[in-house]
C-alpha cells in the first residue's frame, strides 16, 4: 500500500526530465509514484527544452535544490555542462541524470547501470566472458559498450545502418574486444550468447525487424531496449524460437531507479517503480518487467 499523496510545499524538491520530445515519457510515472512511496517531498516533471534553453534549466534546477534527467537528444549537451563527471559520463560521452553537490554541479549516465541490471536479468548471470551482437550505434549502445567492457565481455560485435558511426562509437571506446561489422553477411556461422537492440527500430509496430534472426547462427539471449505499449516484433520473434527475451522496460526502471538513488542518497522503492509502470503499458509489455519474467518461446 502506498503512502498518501504528499502536498506540494515551498520546500518541495523539483526533479525534471529535459529533452524534446518529453511527452510521451513514463518517467515521470515511475519517479513520482517512487516519491510517493518513500514519502519524498518531490516532484518529477518533464521540461520539452531546446539545446539552448538546456544550460539555464539544467544549472537552474540543480543549485535549485532539485535535479533531474536528460533524454533525446540532449544527453551529449548535458555532459559539457556539467561540472563533475562520473565515470559513466566520460566513458559514454553522455549524461542522463544531474543534481548539485556544494553549488557544483554533478552529472552521471544511469543508462549504464540500467543496462547492466537488464542484462544480468535476461542472461542470467553477469556478462563475464560472453560473445554479444549489439545492433545500433548511438547514445543507448554507448552506455551497452561501457556496462559490456566493464563487465568483462569477451566479444562485442557492432552491426549499424550507418557503418562510420559504429566505426566512430568503437574507436571511442578503443578496446580490442569491439568489432565493427560491415554488414550482417558471414554472422549465420556466428554464435552470440546475447543480442542488443540498440537502434529505434521496434518503437513503432510497424518496423521492420532490426535483424532477422535467421541471419545469425546462434542467439542465446535477447535484450530489446525499446519498450512501449505492444511487444515488440524483435522480442516477438525470439520467444517463437524458444530464445529467453526481454524489452527496455527492466532497463527503464533499474536507470530511474540509479538516478532516484543520486538525488536521494537512499535505496530506491524499485517494486514500487515497476508496479507504477507495469499500471502504465500494456499487459504485453508489464509481463517483462518483473524478475525472472524474460519471456519464454512457446
Ligand atoms: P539514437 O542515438 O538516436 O540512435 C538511434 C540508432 O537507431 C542508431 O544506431 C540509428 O542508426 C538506428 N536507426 C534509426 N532508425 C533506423 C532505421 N530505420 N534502420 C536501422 N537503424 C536505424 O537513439 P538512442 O538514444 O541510442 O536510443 C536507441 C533506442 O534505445 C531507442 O528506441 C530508445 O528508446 C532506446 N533506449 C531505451 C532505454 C531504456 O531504458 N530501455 C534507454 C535508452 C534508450 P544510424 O546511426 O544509421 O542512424
């Protein structure tokens, strides 16, 4: 049972998730229902803001006393204006969660530590020595490459539309375990313990797969990070083919969950956030959030 509506006083905390578009957000779901439930005196609210309206709101709302989170396509802005940088932040060139600290601003990229928790969930077990096809080469695959190095991957292969940004995302990262795939030819001999959906695709039910999965020899596990109100045709695929599969939703809720942690300094109510987000999205979608829910093939 959740605690009563707390009211919103002069000493209210202002949390604010900045980016365009924002409307369509579910954070402000799963944040204020956490508020509720640790009997916070918070609000989370989303700002639609310009790259340039970014520093005066993102400053203003940290030495405010509040904070927040930034999304598409800001998150690259945010972390030059940031004054200190998490490990995250310089590792991905990206920051998704801000706050301040002594009149300094502070930022990190929770989108590392939501990957890796989802990750964990689907494989069962920490990423240590695996094979893993990341599709997709922007912000999102940024933060699956640092939680997959971090975790100590033993081969990451990245395939994109765009061949020169996954060139340019792996010599970011200049590790010797990522490869950057031309093209998907060659990958039915190929065996992956886990494939990443990182591109966009499966955000409307009428996109194309980001992959056949007859293209790839072997997939062992499967992470979409899209979520929405339908399953996804990728996560649809795999548990036709029997493979263990899982869309963004566990990412979405362990990210909010790091960021409700650094405002707060105290462990977030992470059943409480998948309970206001399961409420939120279609049954299809609630059923792999849960642990130990990633959907089954038939
Ligand atoms: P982004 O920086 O805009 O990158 C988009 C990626 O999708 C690029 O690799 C792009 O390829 C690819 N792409 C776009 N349209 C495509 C198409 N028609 N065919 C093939 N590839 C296409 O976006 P992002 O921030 O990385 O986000 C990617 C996805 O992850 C989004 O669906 C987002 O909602 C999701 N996400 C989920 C979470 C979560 O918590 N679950 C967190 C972060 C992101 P090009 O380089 O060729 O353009």
């Amino acid at each position: 049972m959740s605690s009563p509506a707390r009211p919103i006083t002069a000493a209210t905390r202002v949390i604010a998730l900045l980016g365009d578009p924002v409307a369509h957000s579910l954070s402000p779901i799963t944040q204020n229902a956490a508020f509720q439930d640790a009997g916070l005196d918070g609000v989370y609210v989303a700002c639609r803001c310009t790259q340039a309206e970014l520093p005066g709101l993102l400053r203003g709302l940290a030495l405010a006393g509040g904070g927040g989170n930034v999304t598409l396509p800001h998150k690259e802005a945010a972390a030059a204006i940031i004054e200190a940088r998490s490990p995250a932040v310089r590792r991905t060139g990206a920051c998704n969660t801000f706050w301040a600290e002594d009149g300094v601003v502070h930022g990190d990229n929770t989108d590392v530590a939501g990957f890796r928790r989802a990750a964990e969930q689907v494989l069962g077990a920490p990423p240590a020595g695996t094979r893993v096809l990341v599709l997709g080469a922007g912000g999102a695959a940024r933060a699956v490459l640092a939680a997959l190095l971090d975790g100590g991957a033993e081969h990451i292969a990245i395939l994109n539309r765009t061949l020169s940004r996954a060139q340019a995302v792996a010599s970011r990262v200049g590790d010797r375990r990522v490869h950057v795939l031309a093209s998907a030819s060659g990958l039915d001999t190929e065996r992956f313990d886990l494939l990443v959906n990182a591109t966009r695709l499966g955000l409307s039910p009428d996109d194309a797969l980001p992959l056949g999965l007859e293209r790839v020899g072997r997939v062992g596990a499967i992470l979409d990070l899209v979520y929405g109100m339908h399953e996804t045709a990728l996560v649809g695929e795999a548990r036709k083919r029997g493979i263990p599969a899982a869309n963004g939703a566990e990412m979405l809720v362990a990210q909010g969950a790091a960021s409700f942690e650094l405002w707060w300094r105290q462990r977030a109510p992470i059943s409480a956030m998948r309970r206001a987000l399961e409420q939120a999205v279609a049954p299809a979608v609630a059923a792999s959030v849960a642990p130990g829910t990633a959907t089954q093939g038939a």
